[in-house]
C-alpha cells in the first residue's frame, strides 16, 4: 500500500484513476480546487488536499508524505475562449506538478496527457511527432 497523490481527481480519467488506485489498496490524496470538486474527491473516499494545479506550493503541501504522484488533471478544449489558459493548465500545471513533487521528495511521478494534444491526421495513428 503506498500514498498517493492525484490531481485531476474530480474529472473523468482522475476519477477512474483514484477508485482504481483505492480498490488495490492504496491512500489517495486529491487535489481539489473548488468546494464541488472536494466533494467529489471525498465521495472517492480519497483524502482532500485543498490548492490549485498553479500553485507549486500548495501541491507541495498535498503531496508531503506521498510516495508517487499522477498529474492527471489538464485543460482539454480544441476551441478554447482563453488560449493563454489552456497553456498555463496544460504546460505550467504540468510544470508545478512536477517542481513540487520534487520539492516534496516525490520518487515517482507519472504524467497523464490527452491524446487531442497530438493532432493526428484522420485514419492514422498520432505520436508526439504529429503536427497538430
């Protein structure tokens, strides 16, 4: 059993992720931004951990104590009304996800992204080469 911490939690992959990772066992923290987001972290049965994934030090504090992170938490919109915040969740979430678990001693982190992101041509199989 180990902790964990998970962003994303309240979404639909984070969500799966953190019932997965509690029915084999292990504590899961969730970052929860809003009040209707704790809810649904505690609804989990995973620990609250209050903060915003743009905030380095408060995902430090949540992630204090975990012995692996996921960064599952991200800005999925083709069509965005603020471009400039689909870059800041995207890019800097993933960022201070990642200087924090440092910062909080965290041995192993797995990174989550949507497969939107590689804009693959129609009938092809995308990689992180495609142009978008």
């Amino acid at each position: 059993m180990a902790r964990v911490f998970v962003t994303g939690v309240s979404g639909f992959i984070g969500g799966a992720l953190a019932t997965r990772l509690l029915e084999r066992g292990d504590e899961v923290v969730g970052l929860a931004r809003s009040d209707a987001a704790a809810e649904k972290v505690a609804a989990l049965g995973a620990d609250v951990a209050r903060g915003d994934l743009l905030d380095e030090d408060s995902l430090a504090t949540g992630m204090a104590g975990c012995d692996a992170a996921y960064h599952v938490a991200g800005m999925n919109s083709h069509c965005p009304h603020d471009p400039d915040m689909l870059l800041r969740v995207n890019v800097g979430g993933a960022e201070a996800a990642v200087r924090a678990a440092a910062k909080a001693g965290i041995g192993r982190m797995v990174y989550t992204s949507s497969a939107a992101s590689l804009g693959e041509a129609v009938g092809t199989v995308g990689t992180e080469d495609c142009s978008h």
